[in-house]
C-alpha cells in the first residue's frame, strides 16, 4: 500500500547546466569569459514544483522517466537527500537535460535538449492509476509522455494542474494541456492578449481557475467569469535570477488551493513564493517554507489593510 499524498507531480525531471552570461542575448564572439562560473545541478520544472510544495510541507511524489546515467544520478540524489518519493520510469535516451544561459538581471535562456525523448514514450497507467488512487491533486508537467496521463487521471478523479509556461496561445501541443487541467497557469511572455487567451482556456476547457504570471507586473487571476490583478511581491533579498519563480508560484498557489483558500488568496501565496525563488541563485535549489510563506502573506495583508485595500480572497 502506499502512503496517502497531497500532490503527485508528473513529469519535469532533469538536470540544468548553468552559464552565468555578460548579457541577453549573448553577443556573438569566439569565446567569453564565464564568471562566477559554469554548473550543473538537478532541478528542471517538475523538480522545482516537488521541491516547493514538499518544503511548505505538502505531502508530495513525483513520477517520471529518467535514464541509467550520470544526469539520472544527480535527480535520483536530489529526491532522495530531501526525503522527496520518487517514482522512476527508465528512459533509454538518457535524463532530460538543459542549458541555462542567466544574464545578470536575473533573466534566462533555456536550451533544452531534444534528443532525450521520445513522442512514443508513455508512462505504465497501471502505475498512474496506483499513484493516483492515494493522492488529492496532480500536477502535470508539458513534458512528455505526461499528455498520456490525462484520461487516466480524469478517470482517477484527481484535480489537475498544469503550466504551460510561455504558451504563445496556438500551440496545438501546449493546448491539450489547457484545455483538460482544472487549474491551469502560464505565462504572459509569448501572449499579444493574455485576458483573451485566459477566457478561451477556461471557455473551451474545464479549467476553473486560469493564472498568468507576468514578472514584476505580478499576475492575473481568472475565476468564476472575473479576472482580477495581483501586484507583485517585493522579494525579501536582491534578485539574481528568475529560474524557478513559476514553479515556485505554482505550489504557492496549489497551497492554498489544498488548504481550501480563495483562489485570490493563493495567487498571494503563489506570489510570494515566486518572489522568494527570485532571490536564489540558479546553482542553488532552495524554496520557501510554510511558516515563512504565512508570515510574509500576513504582513502583506496588514499593510493592504492600512492602506484601505481588501484582503485578498474578499470582494473588492
């Protein structure tokens, strides 16, 4: 028997290389001089998202495929050196693999590698369905074979959350996606009209809940037909880089959904958690925990209520 979970996170293993670049986009030349250096450290979007919600102290498992390598090491030692069950299908291929190229603002470059997958990969549903039977919630990452488990975990009765990153709105890949997760977040980046793309992914889709993150201009929030604004979080230290603050967001937000917040309140918890990613550098793995994420979501709220602004959750 296995042990009941919160969250099962599907997909989104992988290992990072990390290059430290003068500027976005590079320019053009024989070679740079790379400070402070260049790493490599597991962590790609299903790590970050399990990580997140493990350290707010969700009850958390995570499945995919990884293979028989050095990458696959490293992903096996970060679960197991954070106490985080890990469920591995072997990949044949290899680990999924990238290369992060991070200016000094803190934005980056992602380079993935192509060659470690396969469109005829698929996940044992005998194995979906087992994982599925004792959790509340599943997250399911763009990565494949994770669109195969769709039907399977529908048919567990699980909610589903996905990110689709930064969607450009018309990806036919990217909208299976959207339109089968009950909670569904991306990002502003790629969309010339994100209420558009919002109201289309919950009218066509079953999404109730819609999130666009948008940077330092926060996020947008789309429930019950109403799309309200969440400002962004001052992050509690400089900000070095932007890796991982989706992720972050994401189980900041599933937090609340899980402890049966307002969909409001949780883009507040999604927003701080996002902020604190931004304060880590890209060769750490680091999140924030629950005491501090309520903390800070406290303090938050009694500054807006100095301010004559509504709490988050309550009707403006």
């Amino acid at each position: 028997m296995r042990e009941q979970t919160d969250v099962l996170v599907l997909g989104g293993a992988g290992v990072d290389t990390i290059v430290h670049v003068p500027e976005l986009p590079l320019p053009f030349a024989d070679s740079h001089m790379i400070r402070p250096g260049i790493e490599t450290r597991a962590g790609q979007s299903g790590d970050f998202v399990t990580l997140g919600l493990h350290t707010l102290g969700l009850r958390t498992h995570h499945l995919d495929m990884i293979g028989d390598d050095h990458e696959g090491d490293l992903v096996r030692a970060f679960h197991r050196d954070r106490g985080i069950p890990f469920t591995e299908v072997r990949q044949p291929l290899g680990t999924k693999r990238a290369v992060n190229l991070v200016g000094p603002d803190g934005r980056r470059l992602s380079l993935y590698d192509a060659a470690r997958s396969d469109d005829a990969d698929r996940f044992d549903d005998s194995t979906v369905r087992e994982l599925a039977a004792v959790t509340r919630h599943a997250h399911v990452v763009i990565t494949q074979p994770c669109a195969l488990t769709l039907p399977v975990l529908r048919e567990a009765g699980v909610t589903i959350s996905t990110d689709l990153h930064d969607w450009d709105g018309t990806d036919p890949y990217h909208e299976t996606f959207a339109l089968r997760s009950d909670i569904v977040f991306l990002s502003t980046t790629d969309l010339t009209d994100p209420e558009r793309t919002m109201r289309d992914i919950a009218g066509r889709g079953r999404a109730r809940a819609v999130v666009a993150t948008a940077g330092a201009d926060g996020a947008y929030l789309l429930y019950d037909g109403e799309l309200t604004h969440t400002p962004a979080v001052t992050p509690p230290a400089p900000v070095v880089d932007s890796n991982g603050a989706g992720d972050a967001f994401a189980a900041g937000f599933l937090l609340g959904l899980l402890d049966g917040e307002h969909p409001r309140r949780c883009a507040l918890y999604g927003a701080v958690a996002g902020a604190y990613a931004c304060t880590v550098p890209a060769t750490r793995t680091d999140a924030i925990d629950r005491e501090d994420l309520l903390t800070a979501v406290a303090g938050i709220g009694k500054e807006r209520e100095a301010n004559g602004v509504p709490p988050a959750g309550n009707p403006a």
